[in-house]
C-alpha cells in the first residue's frame, strides 16, 4: 500500500509539475536533429546555412535557420555517424562530428558560431557537452545498437531475447501450447497487446493465436538484419496507436557507399545441453505420501543447424543503396511418448488382452490396426505410425532499398518474409496417437512498404508510408484436412460406458482430431500514413496527419466437420461398429459456408506540437483520433433475436475515440526528469472480433453427438434428445465396404443437421453487447536519469488503469430462483440454474419445474439450460490497474560495463481478454476468455484479484567486459542473469458434473475455492465443517479431508473464507545466460572472423537444481483444489435435478490434488545448452 501511496502521488506531482508529457517518436522509423544557431552572445543568427549528412551513404540534408536561427531537419537515418556543419556570412563554421541517432530521436543542439573578427572552422566530437543537446524521446525507453545486439546471449536469436534487457520487460520461459511461447512483458501488459514494428510495419500476431505475440515461432527478422531495436514502455507520441500494451521498433540496418556484410553459423548439439532436471511429485504419485527428492535424466536430443548472412552496399554511389538478409533454422522435436522398446521417453499403456510387455509396443498397435484393412476406407486414409520426431523450420529474409532522389527527398522501400514450421501432436500413455493425427502448423508472413521522407521547405517537411502485410496460419495433418478421426478404445470388448475407456486402458486415435479438419487462418493488411511537420514558429514544431489501416480476414474453423467416430473396444472396431459419432459442420455440409469473413478499417487524424520551452525544457501536446468503419456484420442469428428482442451483429463500425497525450522532458545540470500522460487504445486480438463470425454465430452450423446405449437405443448427448433407431443405426452401422464414410458425410447427417432441431436452435453464439467500445487505458510514465560519482542512476515508474474494460458473461444463463427467491451457495455465492429435470416434452420439463417453483422459460428450448451458452464481451465498470517502479544503476570502468536494476509491481485485474484463450466460449468449461476470468461471489462474473501476469519482484544484472590484446583481436565477455517471483496462481473448486453445472449453474470450471476451517471437524462427524459463518462442507471421505489439508499446507492457503484470485505464487524463476566471443582479424583490410560460445541458462550447467523453471498450473485460469457439489442438510450430493444447497460436499472425482501439488518442470527452459557460432564480416 505505501508502495502504491508513494508512486501515485509521486508521479501526479511530477507530471503536474511538467505540464505532464512529451511523446515519443516509437512508431517512427527515422530520426531528428533541430536547434539553434547562436552567436557568442546568445543571438540567434538567422538565414545559417546547416548541412546534416550522413557519413556512410553521403546523404546532405541543407536548412536554412529560420529568423530564430532555429533549425529542424527531419527523416534521418537511424544510426550514423552524422555531421553537422553550421556556417553563416560574417562568422566561422562550426561542425559536429560522430553524431550517432537512436530511432525516434529529436536530438537539440545549440551551435555557436565565432563572430566575423574571430572567423575560424571549428570541428568538435559530438559529447553531451559540446552539443549542448537533449534527448526529446521521453520516459522509460531502453534501445540496443548493432553492437549490443550482438552481444546478447540468444540461442533462438530472437528479438524478445534481446527485448528483455529493458529493467520493464520481462520473458516468459515457458512453452505454451497454443502457438509460439515465449511472451514479452512491459511494464504489467501481456504480449498480446504489445506493439511490434519493422522499420514502422506492424509485425506481431494481430490475430491473436500466439501466446508469444509474434507471428511466426523464432521471431519475424533475422537479428542480422537489425540497426537497431528499442523497447519503450509507453509510446506517447500521438502517431503511436492501436496499442494498449509497451512497444518493441525495430529498425533494419541500410547500405552504404561501401559493401559490407557477414556471413554465419551456429551448432548446437546434444552433448552441448544438459539432461537432467530435478525429480517433482510425490511418492506413488500420492500427495499424502513423502516428495521426491533427486534428479532424473532426460532425453534431450538436440541437432540444430542456424545459418545465414547479410549483405548491404551501393547500387549506385551516393545515390541508392541496398540491405539484404537471410536466415534459416533447421531442427527436429522429439516425441515424448511411443511404443515399448522404440527409443521413446515413455511408454503408451498396456492393450488389454494383447500386450505381453510393460506397455504396447508397435507389434501390439499393428494387432489393432489390422482390422483397419477390412474398411475399404483405408485405402483413402492410412493411420500412419509413432515417429521419434518430427521436423522444426524456420526461415527469413529480407531486403531494403533506400534511394536519395534529391536532395531533401528520401525514399525507402522494404520486403520481408518470415515463416516457421512445428509439428503438434498428442500421444501419452493412455492415447495412442498416430502420425495421421498429428499436424504441422506453418505460419507465413510478407510485409511490404514505402517510405518517401520530404523536405519541401526550410520549416515544413512530410512523411508518407504505404505498407501491405500477407499471414497465413495452417494447421494441416499429414494426409489433409477433411478426413474423420477414428477413435477405438483397445478394450478387447466394450466395458463400462459405452462412451469411454476404462482408466488406464490406451485409446488409439488416427485421422485428423475434431479441430484439425476444417481449419484455416489468412489475413491481410494494409496500412498508410501522410504526417505533415511545420517548424515555422519560433520554438514549435507542429505536426498533423492521417493514418489508415484496413484488416480483411478469413478464418475457417468447424469442429469435427467430417466427424469423430468412436469404437469402444477392438471387436467393435473389428465389426464397423461406432459407439459415438460426433458431427459438427455447416448446414449445407460445405465447411467453407461457415466460415468467418470479416474486415474492419480504422481511420486516424492526429495533430501534435513540440514546444521547446527554454534549453532544458520541451513539451509536447496532442490528439490522437480513431474512428472504426466496418463494412461486413456476422450472419444474423433469428434464433438469438427470439431469446433476447437484441441481434448479434454489433461489431466495431461506428466506435470512435479521442485520446489526448501530453509529455515532457527537463534536462537539468545533474538530472533528467521525463514523463507522459495519456490514453492509448487498440491492439485486441482479431480473434476476438473474430469470434462474432463465423460458426460462432450459432445460425451457420449445427452439430450433434449420436452415442449408442448399452440398451441398444440411440441418444444425441448434445441435446439429451432420443434419436431414431433408423437414423441411429444409419450413422454409427458402418458399411466398411463403403469408403466414403471417413471424408464425406452420409445423407442421415446431413440431414440431421439441417434440420430446425432445438440443438441448431440452442447453437452458442459469441458476439458483443450493444454499444460495446474498444478498450482503451490512461497511461503514466515517469523516468529519472542522474549521473553521480560515475554511476548512471534511474528510476522508471509506469501506472496503467483502464478507463474502459472489457469482461465476459453468458447471457443465456438465468439465475436459480426457488417461489421467486434467489438462491445461494453456501458460502453465499449467486447461483444460476443448471438443474437438468426431467420431462419427455419441454411442456412437460416446464410442468415439473413449476411444481417445484423453479423458473419456466416461455422458450420451450430452453426449458433445461445445456451446456451451450451465449457468451457475450462487454464493458463492465469495474476497472483494472497496474503499477510498476524500476530502480537501476550502471557504469563503465574502461572495458567494464556493469547494470543492474530492480523493478516492483502491483497489479489487479477484473475480466480483461484473458492471455492463453482464443475463443469467447459458450461451448467448453475451460480454455477461453469466458472461463479465464474466475469468479467468487457472481458466477457469470469476473473476479478481482491480483493479475495473471504480475511479477512482484524482479532483479537484473548485465555485466560486460571487452578487451583488445593484440590489434584487431577483440575478446568479449557477457553474463546477463535475472531473478523474479513467479506469477500468480488461483485456487479453483469445479462442480463434477461438468457443463453447465448444478452448483452454480455456468458453463465454465473457474470457481475461486472455498477453503473450510480444517482444524476444527464436527465432533460428531468428523467429515463435516461449520465454520463461524455458518458454512457447511461435508467430505466424501477422511482420505478428501487428508488431501486438501496436505493442498493448504502446502500453499498456505487461507480458512474459513474464499481464496482470493492470485492468491498463491509459482515458483521463483531465475536465469543466466553468458557469451565469449572472440574477434580474429583477417589478412584482408575490414574483414575479420567472430567466434562466440553462447551458454544459455549457464546456473543450471553449474548446478542442476538452478535456472529450473517450474510452474503448477500451466493455465492463467487456475488449478482445481477440489470437486464441490451443493449437499442437503446432511451432506448427501442434491443431484442435477434439486435446488437444494444447505451444504457443499467436497470430493476428488475428477480433481487431482497431486497434479495441482506437482509444479511441471519445462524441459527446455530448464537445461543449460551452448550454442556454437562462427561469423564472417568483410
């Protein structure tokens, strides 16, 4: 609290007491000199004649100061040197030299000119001193040259490696498994909605798929390619925008009049990583039973080849010039699981009445799949077989051509290509999954643009950028998409229910899974910018323009839309008999019907004035301007009208939003004070849009689960509903001398589909509530830099509070009234109602549901409430905040560079698009927005808590040293490390049922525990809890009591009362990376030969029990404490059907209180690995 107290207030006063804040330039790709030409008295001199040139390329810009004597000259190149020269009739030339321009720079000078009896030349060195300048680029910004970037230990060479210097920023090591992991953090925001630029291009994942925030696995640039990459914690310029997140630009380096390049390679191999991690869990997998201790080995096979190379000079001296890259990576993923005796880490169980051995080997699999050549199908689809690993690319390449056309006219034209290909697939013990159902997931990305920076006077100066932008996201299995999946349970005959394997049994899965068979992502975008800079009056620089991006998407994806057919035992494999079949596609059978085809466009006016205050002091103010036209609505949905007299076709058209930015910068003798205020808005996912279209519209596709009983009856588990025995029989009877089951779907199913069921009509739908707005958050940044005895000081401090929020709620769901009074949990929680009574006609549901004063809808589909919902994004109130302080401290002793930093933070979240998710919901419990968000009191509510990305400490160390021995013979050394907290953890309870649960009648499994007073049973009934609040939990049995007693031990948790979210912590996390590298000169002048050793996560080579990463839940949603059922009086389960809850019962069902206890250990962020180079540089 006093933290909180002390930034808040410290920061309001800073910011009033500069007038608040200056933007800066991110989003730019060029950079800026301006000042002042004075004499030795401190007037101005007007009508100077000033020369900016650019060393390398011979590139002049010439201005002509202004009757202030000021100057402007405008789209630099970033990098350098420059040379300045300054000169007027009557006094002496004064030049500045080895000006070097970080991106987005407004660099001021003030030059002073010898009087015309002292005429002299001058030529200085450009020092902080000499140039009197200061730096318009305001608040927390950490920016990296060619050379630190080549210093930074990255065994991917990826830009967030290099990201995650900056004291804000923070990596997430561990692998996701929705997309490329490995996540960028500033300041408190998550990766998705970061902004990330190449050379003013956006190239993140717009769409939203990638956890990582990238579009492609390894990064979008070859780290060759790179000038220069700044991280910025808020851009504040009011041409930054579409954002709510920090910021990475990066700048491609350009040629000059001299050829230079390199050429590289980098190893990395099995004996250069290490295999051992230590030994999690507990004894017999048992939490009640001793942890383990030790390490374990592990198979890490690693064989990774990384080459390419650079290449830039002149086309045509002084005038055009080029840049070009080229990367490829080349390696291969081990699978984890497979058949007895192949080589595999772990074994796929036993098939019961066919494996001999430990577990099944690949003959035992062969058994199975023998009666596979039976089907005349199996001539379409082969099920295909375990490989020991599968193939990982990732290539790119770029070119840039920059051409002086006259002076003051510079044009830039760039191309760049990412694409990167992983394989994803699913075999563990109990599911035996063939290659055929696995899949590659390419991703592709090509980005053009155009950049023409003018001068058309001394004071007024344009820039105008066209870009266009491909991606494509596949998701494709070895033989294509649009097969069914073949599920068989390898029981020798059915056992149990008839719709899943006994525990422990394997099921052997072949053909794509119900995601991959219809599923198809393209998207384009095209982007322009006219900015328009006045310089004219004294002390102003004014700026205005028009920004335009415009979005078209396409984006197919139908679940199980050629069907999952599941047997449940060999013999009725062997016979063509289906157990289940679960069907899901458009109403006309086409997928492509039901695909999401949308666009949006967002049209910005802006306008910005620089003010130069005095020498120390510049302010910038502005308005930023976005309104948003769509052209395209989701399909309307008749059924959704009927339900709620509202349509579901709100989309973006129409929302607009003004955001005012303010900033400054004080450069004083001994500090350098910095700030800004403002509001950003943008960057949600597509996929968020996108969920409004499409499928999820619920009026494009139907879908049904046709399961056979154990009676020999037929029963559609999607809608409860008794189907024919004619249609029945049709659909799970397979013809195995017919082929065309397993592509193409049979006339009974497709009928079924289009018929006007209550299963089409109840389809969940997502889509945004009327009058919904864009997110948008009001943003503080303050920085303070100082130099004292030497040492570089700093204080950075971010502050983020929503203004406008976005949360999720089913609004299909209706609260639990018993005669018209609501009903309650027993720790006092709204409930909704799930009940299922029963009923052969809604009438007849209805009937039962009055005599017990239930609610009766005058829907009779909605009689029963089903799992299906209509998840709806919204704009609650209730607002989010972070708030973030960074301390560091750095200095330079000859070839010693040492930094550390510090940073503190504090954040609290309520709704919000949830990090991992993709889809809104309405037809799952868990992994999506809906079910991410956690509840306590309000079930169709978000909860507040501590947010999901919050790292309350975080320390950094970066400490180098370069030497130069003998001339040209360059030896580096680098060791960058980190320690923070680990993220939070929430404690959730699930309803066993499942779906739309009885208990608190939600589709989603996200409830925030109710821990009882375990110290204090019932005297008489040692499995019953009366806490003082008069709350009852009963226990199925003492061993329950005994599990979640060792679960709060363990976390600590609170008693007697709701955990709160974020209540608990992951393990800290810690990591040191080092680098030697080794420069050896070449006998030919300019080249020389760079090795580096690069040694990731080099703690853990010294020790194996550091650098060990581990989290215990792998969701940002939570992990289950407990099943929780509401109870009678006396602690019996109420059941589907009954309203009553006097008391919870507790139960591990379907939880695991050793799996929630067990942190997972990441293999690959865990081990220590070396990465070999060799580079050529001429």
């Amino acid at each position: 609290m006093t933290f909180s107290k002390t930034l808040c207030g410290g920061s309001a006063l800073a910011v009033l007491m500069l007038a608040a804040a200056v933007p800066a330039q991110a989003q730019q790709t060029t950079a800026t000199v301006r000042g002042t030409i004075v004499s030795e008295t401190g007037a101005a001199i007007p009508g100077a004649t000033v020369v900016v040139t650019h060393v390398p390329t011979g590139t002049d810009q010439t201005i002509v100061a202004n009757e202030a004597g000021g100057f402007d000259a405008r789209g630099l190149r970033v990098g350098g040197p420059f040379r300045i020269t300054a000169s007027a009739p009557g006094y002496g030339t004064r030049t500045v030299e080895d000006i070097f321009l970080d991106v987005g720079d407004a660099q001021r000078l003030t030059l002073t000119l010898a009087s015309g009896d002292q005429v002299e030349d001058i030529i200085v060195t450009a020092t902080r001193g000499a140039l009197n300048s200061q730096l318009a680029n305001v608040g927390s910004r950490t920016t990296l040259q060619r050379e630190d970037i080549d210093a930074v230990v990255s065994v991917r060479r990826d830009i967030r490696d290099i990201g995650r210097r900056d004291p804000l920023a923070s990596l997430d090591f561990v692998n996701r498994g929705t997309g490329p992991s490995g996540g960028l953090y500033i300041a408190g925001s998550a990766p998705r909605s970061n902004r990330i630029t190449i050379d003013g291009v956006r190239s993140q994942d717009s769409f939203g798929l990638n956890t990582g925030g990238l579009s492609t696995n390894r990064g979008p640039v070859s780290l060759e390619a790179l000038e220069q990459l700044s991280v910025q914690a808020v851009p504040f310029d009011v041409e930054d925008g579409d954002f709510t997140g920090g910021a990475l630009n990066l700048i491609l380096r350009s040629g000059s009049n001299d050829f230079r390049g390199s050429v590289f390679y980098n190893y990395r191999t099995t004996d250069l990583a290490g295999d051992t991690v230590p030994n999690v869990g507990f004894t017999n997998n048992d939490i009640l039973q001793a942890p383990l201790t030790g390490t374990r080995e592990v198979i890490n096979t690693i064989d990774e080849d990384n080459y390419g190379g650079f290449i830039s000079g002149p086309i045509w001296r002084d005038r055009i010039f080029f840049a070009a890259s080229y990367e490829k990576y080349e390696s291969f993923d081990t699978t984890g699981t497979g058949p007895l005796g192949a080589g595999f880490a772990n074994t796929f169980n036993r098939i019961p009445g066919i494996s001999t051995g430990a577990g099944a080997s690949q003959a035992d699999i062969d058994r199975v799949l023998a009666n596979w050549a039976g089907y005349a199908a199996s001539a379409r689809l082969t099920p295909g077989t375990v490989d020991l690993s599968q193939p990982i690319i990732d290539e790119k390449y770029s070119l840039k051509l920059d051409w002086n056309i006259m002076d003051g006219q510079r044009l830039s034209a760039t191309y760049r290509h990412a694409e990167s290909q992983v394989s994803r697939r699913g075999p563990s013990t109990t599911n035996i999954s063939l290659n055929s159902n696995w899949y590659t997931q390419p991703e592709v990305e090509d980005n053009y643009s155009v950049q023409l920076n003018s001068r058309w006077t001394p004071s007024f100066s344009t820039e105008a950028r066209v870009s266009f932008r491909e991606y494509a996201r596949d998701q494709l299995p070895p033989q294509g998409q649009g097969f069914a999946n073949i599920s068989i349970c390898t029981d020798a005959t059915s056992v149990g229910a008839t719709f899943s394997c006994t525990g422990g049994t394997p099921a052997l899965n072949f053909g794509p899974d119900q995601f991959r068979q219809a599923n198809v992502l393209r998207t384009e975008e095209t982007a322009g910018s006219f900015i328009g800079t006045f310089s004219g009056f004294e002390g102003h620089s004014i700026k205005a323009g028009y920004q335009y991006r415009n979005v078209d998407i396409f984006n197919l994806f139908v679940q199980q839309a050629a069907g999952v057919y599941y047997f449940d035992s060999v013999a009725d494999f062997a016979a063509g008999r289906a157990n289940q079949l679960s069907f899901g596609n458009a109403f006309s059978g086409v997928a492509t019907d039901a695909a999401a085809e949308l666009d949006y466009a967002i049209h910005t006016l802006l306008v910005q004035d620089t003010w130069d205050v005095n020498e120390a002091l510049t302010l910038n103010y502005g308005l930023r301007w976005d309104t948003y036209a769509s052209d395209v609505k989701p399909t309307l949905n008749a059924n959704f009208v009927n339900r709620y007299g509202f349509n579901n076709q709100t989309t973006y058209d129409g929302i607009d939003i003004l955001m005012p930015r303010v900033s400054a910068r004080y450069n004083a003798e001994t500090f350098e004070l910095s700030g800004g205020f403002g509001l950003v808005s943008g960057g949600v996912p597509d996929v968020f849009l996108g969920n409004s279209y499409g499928a999820t519209t619920g009026a494009l596709t139907n879908s049904f689960a046709i399961r056979r009983q154990a009676d020999g009856s037929f029963f559609d588990a999607s809608s409860s509903t008794v189907i024919s025995a004619t249609q029945g029989a049709a659909l799970l009877n397979l013809d195995r001398t017919n082929a065309s089951f397993i592509n193409t779907a049979s006339a009974t199913a497709l009928a079924i589909l289009a018929n006007d069921s209550a299963t089409r009509r109840n389809a969940f739908t997502n889509s945004l509530a009327p009058g919904f707005e864009i997110p948008s958050d009001w943003k503080t940044n303050l920085s303070f830099k100082t130099t004292v005895a030497g040492f570089d000081l700093g204080i950075d401090a971010v502050i983020t509070r929503s203004e406008t929020n976005v949360g999720f709620r089913d609004i299909r769901a209706r609260p639990l009234t018993v005669n018209g009074i609501r009903q309650v949990t027993p720790d006092g929680r709204l409930r909704y109602d799930g009940l299922q009574i029963a009923g052969a006609t809604p009438e007849a549901v209805n009937a039962n549901r009055a005599a017990q004063g239930l609610p009766v809808s005058t829907n009779p589909d909605l009689a029963n409430l089903g799992l299906f919902g209509d998840i709806q994004a919204y704009n609650p109130d209730q607002k989010a905040w972070s708030r973030t302080i960074a301390f560091s401290a750095g200095r330079e002793w000859g070839g010693l560079n040492a930094f550390v930093s510090y940073a503190l933070q504090d954040a609290s979240q309520y709704g919000g698009i949830s990090e991992f998710g993709t889809t809104a919901g309405g037809n799952g419990t868990s992994g999506n927005y809906y079910a991410d968000q956690s509840f306590d009191v309000d079930p169709n509510a978000p909860a507040r808590g501590d947010a999901n990305n919050l790292i309350e400490r975080a320390a950094k160390l970066n400490i180098s040293y370069k030497a130069e021995v003998f001339p040209g013979w360059v030896s580096r050394f680098t060791l960058f490390g980190e320690r923070r907290t680990g993220r939070p953890i929430s404690f959730l309870m699930t309803d066993p049922a499942g779906n739309r649960n009885p208990t608190f009648g939600v589709s989603r499994d996200d409830a925030l525990a109710y821990i009882p007073n375990l110290s204090s049973p019932d005297a008489a009934n040692p499995l019953r809890f009366v806490d003082s609040n008069g709350v009852t939990v009963f226990f199925d049995s003492q061993v329950s009591v005994d599990r979640l007693k060792a679960l709060v031990a363990q976390f600590d948790l609170p008693q007697g009362r709701i955990v709160p979210r974020g209540f608990g912590r992951n393990p800290d996390v810690d990591r040191f990376d080092f680098q030697y590298s080794q420069e050896i000169p070449s006998p030919i002048r300019g080249n020389s030969l760079l090795f580096t050793v690069d040694v990731a996560n080099i703690g853990n080579l010294i020790n194996e029990d550091w650098g060990v990463v581990k989290e215990f839940s792998n969701s940002r949603s939570g992990g289950a404490v407990v099943n929780a059922q509401c109870a009678t009086a006396s602690g019996v389960a109420a059941g589907n059907a009954s309203p009553v809850c006097a008391a919870y019962r507790y139960s591990y069902t379907t939880v695991s209180p050793t799996t929630l206890a067990t942190p997972t250990v990441d293999q690959q962020a865990s081990l220590w690995s070396v990465v070999l180079g060799l580079k050529y540089r001429f």
